[in-house]
C-alpha cells in the first residue's frame, strides 16, 4: 500500500475473517464500535427522531467508530 493512502472498501465489499484480522479486499481493517441503542426510551415505537440520529452518527464517525449497535 502506498505511504499516506488508507485501505478503503467498496460498496458491498464483505469483511471477512483471517486467522484472527478482520479483512475487507485482503486489506486488514480494524473495527471501532459504540453502544447507541436509544436516544430518548422507547423512541421506536413513535417518538423517533431523525436529526438526532444523524447528527449522532455524524459524531460517531467524526471520531473514528465505524460500527454501532
């Protein structure tokens, strides 16, 4: 890989496992996860707010986590 450039998957590429490195395009990638399972209790049975999540996840990535549950 060339000095400064970041393995960069596709649309629709899949992680695979290798040995014990995750991999996407024979590149290793490293997985960076956050927990976010509400906002407000109960928000998805009507009370959902889109702004938020979107600004949440703009955040997240901001800071490098590239997987939420």
């Amino acid at each position: 890989m060339l000095a400064g450039s970041a393995a960069r998957a596709a649309f629709g590429d899949r992680i695979c496992v290798s040995g014990t490195h995750f991999k996407v395009g024979g590149d290793r990638i490293w997985i960076n996860g956050a927990n976010t399972p509400w906002h407000v209790w109960n928000e998805f049975g009507g009370r959902f707010d889109a702004a938020w999540w979107d600004d949440h996840l703009r955040q997240l990535h901001e800071n490098g986590i590239n997987a939420t549950r």
